[in-house]
C-alpha cells in the first residue's frame, strides 16, 4: 500500500494497473474466486481498473 500511495503521489492516479497474478493482488484459490484483496477494493477506492497478467 505504500508503494501505491508514494507512486500516486509522484505520478498521479492511473487508469489502470497491470500486474502479475501475486497474492497481493489477486487470490489464487479456487475457493475463494471473485472475492477481492485489500488491495484490489483500494484501487476500486481509487477508480483504477486492474489487469492481471495471464
């Protein structure tokens, strides 16, 4: 989180934000799918659409 607000704060908001498929970003488990990290409802928060890589 930090890195997103010290990145937000040099850069301003971006439209969206690629990213691998790591934990903090996206849950892995089958059970769980379609629920959102922490970090995901942030940037939801912040209107930035995330896009996981395949």
């Amino acid at each position: 989180m930090r890195l997103l607000i010290d990145y937000l704060i040099q850069h301003g908001r971006p439209v969206v934000l690629y990213s691998d498929r790591h934990s903090i970003v996206s849950i892995n488990l089958l059970e769980h799918e379609g629920e959102m990290t922490q970090f995901n409802r942030a940037l939801k928060t912040l209107d930035i659409k995330p896009i996981s890589a395949p």
